[in-house]
C-alpha cells in the first residue's frame, strides 16, 4: 500500500502586520479570500492529499464551503505556528513513513508544478524536503543603531518557502524536539535541521510570495493575474 499524503496548512495567525481589521488569509483577493485560493491551489496539485486546516477556536470568518477536499478535518490553532502544527500532527492517524507537506495559508500563488515537485522530493529524500529560492539580493548585517555594518556572503543563501514535506514520524520527533527544548521554529525544516538531518532545497518559483504586509496584496493579486493569463496562452 503506498504511502499517505497528508497535508496540513497552519491558518490560525492573526496576520498582526497586516494591520487589517480581520486576519489576513480571510482578504480578498481577485474575488475569494486568502485562504480559498490556497486550497483551491492545493487540491488542484494533490487532490488525493488529506487535509488539516488549522484555525483559531475563535475564528468567526471560515466557511468550510471553502474547502474543495473531501477528505479533511479542522484542528485547533496554537500559541505560534509551530504550536499549530503539533496540534494537527496530534490529531491525525498517520502511518510513520506516511509523507505530511505543511504549507503557510498565506501563500496564495503556489504553482501547481512545484506542488507537485515538492511532494515528489518530500517522498524521495529521507530528510525531506522543501521549497526555497536563491538569494539574488546583496545581503547587509544591520548594527544597533540602524546602519549597515557589513555585507554577508550570499553564498549558499535560500529564502525558505512552503510547502516544506517530511514523513510523518521525522516531522513529529523533530517538532516534539523543538518544544521539549522551547526552541522557536518558524518552519519545520530547522526542526529537522537541529536533529541531524539536510531537507533538500527544491527551487521554486519566486512569485510564491508569503503575503505579510499590506503592499503584498497588490503584488499578490497582479501575480494571480499574470498566472491565470500564462495558463490561457
Ligand atoms: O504570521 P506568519 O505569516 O508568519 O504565519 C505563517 C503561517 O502560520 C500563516 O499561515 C498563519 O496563519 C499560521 N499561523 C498559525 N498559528 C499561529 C500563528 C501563525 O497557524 N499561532
């Protein structure tokens, strides 16, 4: 029997930086929220995924019409991201060698084919895997006051994106690790890391942006745009 693909998409922040009057992944964007273009996304790459959404017990704005998997359950948010997925990797009934991808709501303009290339490496690679990008920029160390001290190697550097796929018994040695430690962990692949492991670095497409702060809805709706026209031509 072949393995599992589960897929969990942390959706419990409260998109503080956005300073909307709701959280982030319930904007609307080219006509649906956040959150339905995402698992719009996601399904048309992994339709036979199983999904975990993770919201806030005080979520008021979700409707699960939203939802275009049939199978998938709703598990309750965290204190922080990491929180959220530990939650979601308590509730499910997933074998170890089962293959569990963790990717952002926020990130709306996910294309198809890295989905699916990032399912393939997450399966393959015994560290997982996950989505990432070159640093194309000249990178500064900023020093107390503000200014730039010097300039770091960009050398090796990758932005870490999601989806970020691991089998599921790594992910939860490495995610229980990080809390027994009270490490922090913004993405799964430093839980891995800490353990010993390499996730390898799938290079994705740049517009799969993380939407944060208020100017990257524009640049967020225009990358949909430019998408849905490639994929008409
Ligand atoms: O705030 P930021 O964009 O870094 O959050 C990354 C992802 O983690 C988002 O999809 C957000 O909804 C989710 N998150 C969560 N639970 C939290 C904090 C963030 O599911 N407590």
């Amino acid at each position: 029997m072949s393995a599992t693909t589960w897929l969990i998409v942390p959706a419990a922040g409260q998109g503080k930086r956005m300073g909307a009057a709701l959280p982030k992944q319930y904007l609307t964007l080219t006509g649906a929220p956040i959150l339905a273009i995402t698992l719009a996304r996601l399904h048309a790459a992994l339709p036979h995924a199983r999904l975990v959404l993770c919201l806030d017990e005080q979520d008021r704005w979700f409707d699960p019409a939203w939802v275009p998997f049939t199978r998938w359950q709703r598990v309750s948010g965290g204190a922080e991201r990491m929180d959220s997925v530990l939650n979601a990797l308590q509730a499910i009934d997933a074998a170890g060698d089962d293959v569990v991808l963790v990717h952002d709501v926020a990130r709306p303009c996910v294309s198809v084919e890295d989905l699916c290339a990032l399912e393939q490496a997450a399966k393959q690679y015994a560290g997982g895997a996950l989505l990432a990008m070159p640093v194309a920029d000249t990178m500064k160390r900023e020093s107390r006051d503000g200014t730039s001290a010097r300039t770091e190697s960009r050398d090796g550097l990758w932005h870490a994106l999601t989806p970020q796929g691991f089998r599921y018994a790594l992910l939860c040695q490495a995610l229980g690790h990080a809390r027994k430690h009270e490490t922090l962990v913004t993405d799964e692949a430093s839980a891995v890391e800490a353990l010993g492991h390499r996730p390898k670095l799938v290079s994705g497409r740049r517009d799969n942006l993380k939407v944060t702060h208020p100017d990257d809805l524009a640049l967020a709706a225009a990358i949909l745009a430019a998408q849905r026209e490639q994929s008409r031509t």
